[in-house]
C-alpha cells in the first residue's frame, strides 16, 4: 500500500517506501570513535573505548562490519534482546527528564 503518485491502478511500476535512514557510513563511524571518551567504564559490549581507538583499522573495519550487518537485517542479537533499562537519576531536580540517563544491562548467565 505504500504506492506514491499512481494515478492508474494499472500501472507496472510501484514505488514502495524507502528506508528512512541510510547506514551508517565508515566516515560516520569514524567520527563517533574518535567522540569516544577515555578512562570511562565500557558499555554493554565490555569493550573499553581505549581498546576501538589503539586497536587500529582492522579493528575498526570489523566492528562496522557488524554494525552494518545488524543494521541490514534489522535485526539485534538475542542477547541485546534480553537486556534490561534502567534510569538512573544524575543531579538536580527530579521533575526533568534530562537529570536521568538511561542505560541498558544484559543479565548475567
């Protein structure tokens, strides 16, 4: 039903919706490391950020790989599926959303 433009029922060509954000580029992944903090506790991968920054192109080529990878199929591993969220309250006032972070744990097997 996603059609766009088709005046007669009869026509061959149908444009479906597109996916509304691309992929992240290398360029893009690129970027984000470098943004990465050090001497800060890892996410939820345990990976520490000093590990992806010295850890070299290789590295960096086979994690955008799998970013791409679950990206494509759209589909997160089972174990990122059974993780739990948290907030967690930062100072200042209660009432604002942004005085929280959110985080998410995986539960220990």
């Amino acid at each position: 039903m996603n059609v766009q433009g088709v005046n007669d029922v009869r026509q061959t060509k149908i444009h479906t919706a597109e996916q509304l954000v691309p992929e992240p580029s290398a360029f893009e992944f690129e970027l984000s490391i470098e943004k990465l903090k050090r001497q800060k506790s890892p996410g939820i991968g345990q990976i520490p950020a000093e590990l992806i920054k010295s850890g070299g192109r290789n590295i960096r080529c086979e994690i955008h790989k799998l970013i791409i990878s679950i990206w494509n199929k759209e589909e997160l591993p089972d174990e990122r599926k059974k993780s739990n969220i948290v907030t967690i309250k930062k100072k200042g006032d209660i009432k604002h959303c942004s005085n929280y972070r959110v985080i998410s744990l995986l539960p220990i097997t």
